[in-house]
C-alpha cells in the first residue's frame, strides 16, 4: 500500500511540474510572439506551485530532503533511540495536524473568488489541508512497514494530545515569543525531526506563551511564504539538471574539463573542480553536484591513486560551487526573503564563485601528493571536447544573460532552461521513463524546498514582530557601529547557526535580520548577500549537518567521519575565499 501511495504521489507531482513549466512557457510564448497573454497565468501557476509542495511532500519524508539533524541521535546509546523517533514521530504528527485542521478552518473561513482564476480563494489552502492527510498517512504506513506499530502509535496520541492541549495552555512571560518558537525548534532538530515539520510544530507551541499568530494564522503565513512566482523557478532548475545528467550532456563537461586541466598537477582532481565549475551554471543545486560527482569522478581517482577518503573530499568541496555560481537556489531563496535583486545577486555569485574557485585549485594542488596526471590533450581534442560542450555552455546562456539583460524573468528563464534540456534529453533519446523519473525527482526535491520555505514563515513572521532585527542592531551599536564589526558579528552568527541549519532556513530567518545592519553601516546590500550565501554554503562541508558530506558518503559508502577529516584543506581554502570577500566589503 505504501509503496502504491508513493508512486500515485510521485505520478501526480511530476504531471503537476509538466502543467506548471507548461503554463510558463506559454505565458512566455504568448508576451513575445503574439504580444498579448492570457489572465491569472502568474495566479495559476503559484497555485499549482503550492499544490505540487502538498503533493510531492510527503516522498522526501525519510530522505535527505527532509534535513534531519540526526548527529545528536547518533551519538545516543541504542536503547534510547526507539524513544527519541517516537518524540521526533510527534512533530511531524503535529505538523500534520496544523496543515490538516488549520487549514481546513481558513476554508471555513474563507470566502470570495480568485479574480484571476475565478475559482473560490479556499482552494488554495485545501492543499495544504490534503498535504497534512498525505504526511500523516505515509507516518503511519511506514511506520507500521517497519514494524513499529506501537511507536507510531504514541507518538500519534501524544501529538493529538499536544494538538488540543496547547490552545488551552497560557504561560505568562516576558520573554518574547519568537524565544520559546526557536527552544521548540531546536528541540526537534536534537530529536531528528524533519526540519520544515519542526518549524511548524514549534510556531503551534509558541501559541501557548503569547504567539500573535494562531493556528489558522500559521497556515496563511506557510501559504504566503510559498505563494512567490519567483519560487518557481526552483522546480525548473532542479529538472534542468537532472536532465543534463540523463541525456548524457553533462559527460561532456567532464571531457571538456579533462582536456583543459587534466595533464596538470593533480590534474584528475582539477578536472573535478573545474567541472563543477561549469555544471554549477546547469544544475543550480549542490547537492545534485555532489551525487554526480560521487558516482562519475570517484572511482576514477581512486583508479588513480587517491586515497578514497580524500578523493570524496574533493567531490564534497568542489560541489560547494553550485549554490554561488550562478544560477544559483540559494540566491532565489535570498532574493525570495530579502527582495535583493536576484540579477545583481547572480553577478555577484560569478565573482565570488571564481574567487572560490582559485582558492581551492591551490588547495589541491598543495594537498594532493604523487598522483599521476592524464594524458595532455591535442589542439584537436580540446576544440573537439569544446565544440560537444556547447550545448551545455548553451544553457548558462539561456539563465544568466537573460536574465541580466532583462529579456525574461528569474522564472521564465529557469522555465526555458527546462525546456531546453528536455529537448537534449529526447535529443540524446533518453526513454520515456528516464524522462518521467527526471520529473518526479525535481517535483520531490522541490516539494521539500517549498514546504521549508513555507514553515519559515511563521519563525520570520514572529522575529520581525519580537523586533529581533532591530536587536541585532542595538547590539552592532554597541560594538562601534562600523562595517567591521557587522562583518564580523554577522559572520559568526551564520558560522554557528549554518553548523545546525539547513543553508535555506538559515537564509530565511537571518538574511532579513542581518541584512539591514549591514546597509545601516555602509555595507552594499548585494554584495552582503553573496557573503551569507557563501558564508552558509561552506557548512555543506562541516559537521555535524554537513550535507555535502553525507551525499558524497551516502554514494561511495565512504565513512562520513573519514571524509570530515580529509575535507579540512579544502575547507580552509574556503574560509580564505570568505575572508577575501569580507574584506573586500569592508574596503570597497
């Protein structure tokens, strides 16, 4: 039964994203070839958004999607771990139960018809309502699948229990609300909840010490987070490089940048850096860098004389490059949560991205000892190599100059990035189920992006209304107000939160607390956001989160612990870069 419910969902999800990269590519077909355009496109297609995140959700529940922060349960004896997934099991029971029944009272509530759309405007959280359905039953099915009936059991009373307990409980306190959200939170992180159900439970806890938003409140503030044309055109650069890889263009890269840098020093491993240099304008997203080059580029070092560990090291580290280069997922959430230009942050990305770039080509070439280098490529072979990566060279065009230019939005090019791949992979006559999986992957891995962007909503919601911002600057005031000491205070935060937080929570919550310290002392604004993305992107590499790590580890079966270690050269190199730009901030 379970897994007939996944594949129904992964079906529905993935025709979900082909309707909406549809709608896109119409409205854009219609403005610039027949100057006109049809009403409610934009509505629509944030509708069909916020469907695509209640539907395809409840697949990333025990993947890596789901950003459990499952170092603390590791370290735990093995009797107390039943008890502690029967407390995480609770939050997401919890979350459930708020998307379920908070969003079946704003329905109620809810009157009116969509002027655009000209369907009545509850639609729209009923989603999520059947997202709350959806979560709680695949709870249940794989619970029981995994013979823990009875856990899942309890955890489904205490969290009822919680449920109704918590509207009737008042604690008076004069510490802000947002306070006690954030203990909550991190309650759940200890406890290896999925990260987006954490923020959700935790916002339905803070009612009980004075929350200004209730249950139904909670839920608006989850659909206006996710409610964002912009945030569409995640989906589209997920299956943009998911499309790459399957039609077989992103090979081509790597035969590219072998006949490039292959013969140097190190020459295999700056092959891999280079490489993702140029799928990091493809695939937007880190993590699907990290899994490509785990399972192309690590058995070939090892064939070549590096050490396991440290040759996952160098897959981990280089992915870095993929949320910085652009186009960039982490540069759409901060666009999303700040209102920064997302052109200007993705001219940014290529600056910062390159600096990054230099700094760890030096790092592998001091690290790496006696390796043999590849064959040096002919003038022939490279401009033969060259000319079968155009059409991979294509698709960064596509992104960065139109957007910058001007000619279509972030949206609209992540849109027609899409479909160029889908016309490489049938190019490459990549089969009708490659296709399919490709969809339903991107739907999934977006599903879980939009569902931590939507719970974020409530925690940012409560720390504008707790002032926090205004806070964090009193506190820079006291420190000497200068760009230095906001460079400084700023880094540190995001150096800690980053070790705890998925790199899109930490940017939703503190790029809008940070932000306007730092335009209060002088500090360009684009220019700061590239440094929080940066800044949070190196914890990709840092334990005890460390998702780069552990995607690199999940594919080679290397030790995550072993690759923490080797990864520390390359992980200076990068705080070196991070420093460079700092610096730069301030004098400039």
């Amino acid at each position: 039964m379970l897994k007939g419910i996944e594949t129904a969902l992964g079906f529905i999800a993935a025709l979900i994203l082909a309707a909406l990269l549809t709608v896109v590519l119409v409205s854009v077909c219609l403005r610039y070839f027949f100057n006109t355009g049809f009403v409610g496109a934009e509505d629509f297609g944030i509708w069909l958004h916020v469907a695509l995140i209640s539907i395809g959700a409840p697949l990333s529940f025990n993947s890596a999607l789901a950003m459990r922060l499952d170092a603390f349960v590791r370290l735990l004896p093995a009797r107390l771990l039943p008890a502690t997934q029967v407390l995480a099991d609770v939050f997401t029971v919890l979350a459930a139960m708020i998307l379920l029944f908070g969003g079946s009272e704003i329905m109620a509530m809810l009157g009116g018809i969509s002027p655009t759309l000209g369907v009545p405007e509850w639609i729209r959280f009923g989603f999520l309502g059947v997202g709350g359905v959806l979560i709680l039953t695949v709870l249940l099915l794989e619970r029981v699948a995994g013979g823990r009936a009875l856990p899942v059991l309890t955890s489904l009373g205490l969290g009822t229990a919680l449920y109704l307990g918590i509207p009737e409980i008042f604690i008076d306190s004069e510490l802000p609300p947002s306070l006690f959200l954030g203990l909550a939170a991190a309650l759940g992180l200890v406890l290896a909840a999925p990260l987006a159900h954490a923020f959700l439970a935790a916002a339905y806890v803070a009612i009980a010490f004075g929350s200004s938003l209730p249950e139904p409140a909670i839920v608006s503030s989850t659909v206006t987070g996710m409610s964002k044309f912009l945030l569409l055109a995640i989906p589209f650069f997920l299956l943009a490089g998911g499309l790459l890889t399957s039609s077989g263009v992103a090979r081509q890269l790597v035969r590219f940048a072998a006949s490039m840098v292959g013969h140097r020093r190190a020459g295999l491993a700056q092959t891999t850096l280079l490489t993702s240099v140029l799928f990091s304008g493809a695939s937007g997203s880190s993590v699907a860098n990290a899994a490509f080059g785990a399972s192309t580029f690590q058995p070939e070092l090892v064939k070549h004389g590096y050490p396991p560990a440290q040759a996952g090291a160098i897959i981990a580290a280089t992915s870095v490059l993929d949320n910085v280069i652009p186009p960039s997922i982490a540069f759409l959430i901060l666009a999303t949560a700040t209102n920064l230009s997302v052109g200007s942050l993705l001219v940014g990305g290529f600056f910062a991205g390159g600096l990054m770039a230099i700094c760890l080509a030096f790092a592998i070439h001091l690290s790496v000892r006696g390796q043999v280098a590849l064959p040096r490529a002919s003038g022939r072979e490279r401009w033969q190599a060259a000319i079968s990566a155009i059409p991979a060279f294509g698709l960064g065009i596509i992104v960065v100059v139109g957007i910058r230019i001007g000619i279509v939005t972030t949206t609209e090019a992540a849109a027609l990035a899409a479909l160029y791949t889908i016309i490489l992979a049938v190019w490459g006559r990549v089969g009708a189920g490659s296709l399919l999986a490709s969809f339903r992957q991107a739907a999934t891995e977006s599903a879980a992006i939009g569902l931590l962007i939507g719970t974020a909503g409530p925690f940012a919601f409560l720390l504008a209304v707790d002032n926090v911002s205004g806070l964090v600057s009193d506190f820079v005031t006291m420190l000497g107000g200068s760009a230095l000491s906001v460079i400084i205070l700023s880094n540190v935060i995001l150096l800690v939160v980053g070790l705890v937080l998925d790199i899109g929570a930490a940017i939703l919550l503190f790029g809008p607390i940070l932000l306007p310290a730092a335009v209060a002392v002088g500090i360009d604004p684009i220019h700061f956001g590239v440094i929080i993305v940066v800044n949070l992107m190196i914890h990709g590499l840092t334990p005890p989160l460390g998702m780069l790590v552990f995607v690199v580890s999940g594919v080679t079966r290397i030790p995550a612990s072993a690759l923490f270690r080797a990864v520390v050269p390359y992980l200076l190199a990068l705080l070196v870069s991070l420093a460079i730009l700092c610096a730069w901030a301030i004098i400039f």
